[in-house]
C-alpha cells in the first residue's frame, strides 16, 4: 500500500510541473525504473489524471484543492499536495509565464 501512495504521489510532483498543464495531452515520466503514461483534464471544479504504468496497472486520480484522491493498482489513495489543482490548471501556467 505504501509503495502505490508513492508512486502515485510521484505522478503528482511530475504531473504540477506548468510544462504538463496542456489539457489532454499524454505524457510520460519514468520513476524507479517504472515507466508512467498519462493525462490530465481539466474538470473545472477538478482535475482528472489517468493513465497506466508500464507494468500494466492502471491508474486514475482526482485532484480538488490540495486533496487527491483515486485509484491506483486496485487500491484507494488519498493524500495531500498544497495547491496541486492551482498547479495544474492551464490558467496557473499562463499567469507563471
């Protein structure tokens, strides 16, 4: 359980970089030797992240706020990221520019 709160906190710290705020497009990271694919989409009120690791093992989280919640590999994630939905939307990465 540990090990899928960290992989999908990883996804997170790659996926609020501005340079992925371009809604819906894929993209993909590499993270202990475990390759990630993903996207996100921006909900308005949230943003979806979804995608799958190399392994086959899908994943799909929900960024409100400062909470995540979601799904990884079967198993219920939830955690915190200050200002991770403001770091994901594409508005935030216009106004950093």
């Amino acid at each position: 359980m540990l090990k899928t709160v960290f992989a999908a906190t990883a996804l997170l710290a790659v996926s609020v970089s501005p340079a992925f705020a371009k809604d819906g497009a894929s993209h993909t990271f590499t993270r202990d030797g475990e390759t990630y694919t993903y996207k996100t989409i921006d909900k308005g009120d949230h943003v979806l992240i979804s995608g799958s690791r190399q392994s086959g093992s899908a994943f799909e989280l929900n960024v409100r706020g400062d909470q995540i919640t979601g799904v990884s590999g079967g198993v219920p994630v939830s955690f915190t990221v200050p200002n991770a939905q403001a770091k994901l939307t594409s508005s935030t990465a216009l106004a950093l520019r």
